[in-house]
C-alpha cells in the first residue's frame, strides 16, 4: 500500500501497489530573491521501481498516467 499525505493536511490517501509499477519523485522548491520576487525551481529526484509499503508526505500534487505514481513534493 502507497501512502500519499498531502501537506498542510493530516488525512492519507492510499494508492494500491497492484495499479502502479514506478513512482517517479518531483521536488519543487520557492525561494525569495531579491525586492520581494519568489524563484521557483523543479527537480527530479527519479524513479522507484516496484514500489511497496510506502509513505509519501508533504505531497503538493500527484497523478496516475500509464501506471505511473508522479508526485511532486516541497519541503
């Protein structure tokens, strides 16, 4: 069983490990820069193959295209 806790929240949802073979991880992080303007970076953090038994948090958004978890994460 997947484990996806959205952030901010305290419910989990959960995703069953028989509808997805990879997870792939995104992380998005916001920084200030200068005169009050916000600089927002994505990265990929890369795949898990045959994933089992996991708890994803601080989950911003994810979706399910082609038996593929995608979730996008920020700290």
């Amino acid at each position: 069983m997947i484990l996806i806790q959205r952030r901010y929240q305290d419910d989990v949802e959960q995703i069953s490990e028989a509808d997805v073979d990879r997870v792939k991880l995104n992380l998005g992080i916001t920084r200030k820069v200068c005169c009050g303007g916000r600089e927002k970076k994505d990265y990929d953090l890369g795949w898990i193959e045959n994933p089992k038994d996991m708890k994803i948090t601080t989950v911003k958004d994810y979706e399910i295209r082609d038996r593929v978890l995608e979730v996008w994460i920020e700290p």
